[in-house]
C-alpha cells in the first residue's frame, strides 16, 4: 500500500522508484494495482517507458482479461489514459484474435469521438496488415447499425491497407519494377 501511494508522488525518480517496485514484486496476471500503475502515465518519457514496462510484466499476451482491463482505458477522460491502452493493447493482442479485436471493436460505438479515435487507433496498432481474420472482425462491422462504427470500420481498413501497401513497396528498390507495373 505504501508503495502504491508513491506512484503519485510530485517527484519522478519517486514514481520511478515505485514502478520498479511494483516490476519485481507484482506477480504476472497481478490486475489489483493496474490501473494505479497506469495514471502515472503521462508525467514524463522515463515514467511512461517504465509504465508500459511494467504492464507489460503483468500482463499476459492473448489474455482477454488483460486486453478487457486496458481496452476500457479507451473509455478514459483522461488523453494519457487513451494514449497508455493506445500503445499497451498491440503487445496484448496475439493474431486472429478476434475477440481481442472485438473488446476494442466494442469502444466503435461509444458516444464520445475521443473514445472512438483511441479505438480506430488501437486497433490500426493493433493487427497487422496481413491478419485476415482479425481483419474480417472489422469488415463485418460495415453492416453495423450505427453509420459511426461504419465509418470507424472503413477508416481502420483504410489505415490498415495503406500500411500494407506501403510495406509491399518498401521490399522494391527504386525503379524496380513490381507486378503490374509494365
């Protein structure tokens, strides 16, 4: 508990300190203090590289419970909140997770634009180019009801495409030629 209070300390080597603490004594799948950990994010790079350090200790890759738990931080009033989820959820995320997707998918249809640009971001960070089944998580949400998750979806796919273009063309050196290109 006392450990706990120093991660709101004023001082930054105090909160360094602290979640250095927590790094070696917190058992990993240990979610009681997460969400204090996770509001020293923000004070300054140092403390922010230590948060995902130790949330990354913590938290186990794939586990829906983790992914639920920091997917939520979307939800947050707080920028740096959206921001931690934002960068932990794509080392929680494993491929063709659909459910994973969809615990972030979930934040589309939420009534706050923030919260729906922190979800179309996680998600962009989230799965990679080529993971069609996650992918196919997000197509199927173009027949939602609500025209904010459609457009949310088509923006993602959007991203995500863009992003596997530009990973195809940086495999082609300047004026080499690639299919389709005469």
């Amino acid at each position: 508990a006392a450990v706990a209070a120093c991660l709101s300390d004023l001082n930054t080597e105090v909160r360094l300190a602290a979640l250095s603490a927590f790094a070696s004594v917190v058992p990993f799948g240990g979610y009681d203090h997460l969400h204090d950990i996770l509001q020293c994010f923000g004070s300054s790079e140092d403390v922010n590289t230590k948060v995902l350090e130790v949330v990354s200790k913590i938290l186990g890759r794939g586990d829906l419970r983790a992914i639920e738990l920091i997917a939520s931080q979307l939800e947050s009033d707080s920028g740096y909140m959206r921001q931690a989820a934002i960068l932990i959820l794509p080392g929680l995320i494993t491929r063709n997770s659909v459910e994973g997707v969809g615990a972030i998918a979930a934040r589309l249809a939420h009534p706050n634009h923030k919260v729906r640009e922190a979800a179309m971001e996680a998600l962009v960070q989230s799965i990679p180019a080529d993971d069609d089944v996650s992918l196919e998580a997000i197509a199927e949400l173009l027949d939602h009801d609500l025209d904010e998750v459609k457009q949310c979806a088509v923006h993602v796919l959007g991203r995500l495409g863009e992003s596997s273009r530009s990973n195809s063309d940086s495999c082609h050196t300047p004026g080499e030629a690639r299919d389709g290109d005469g």
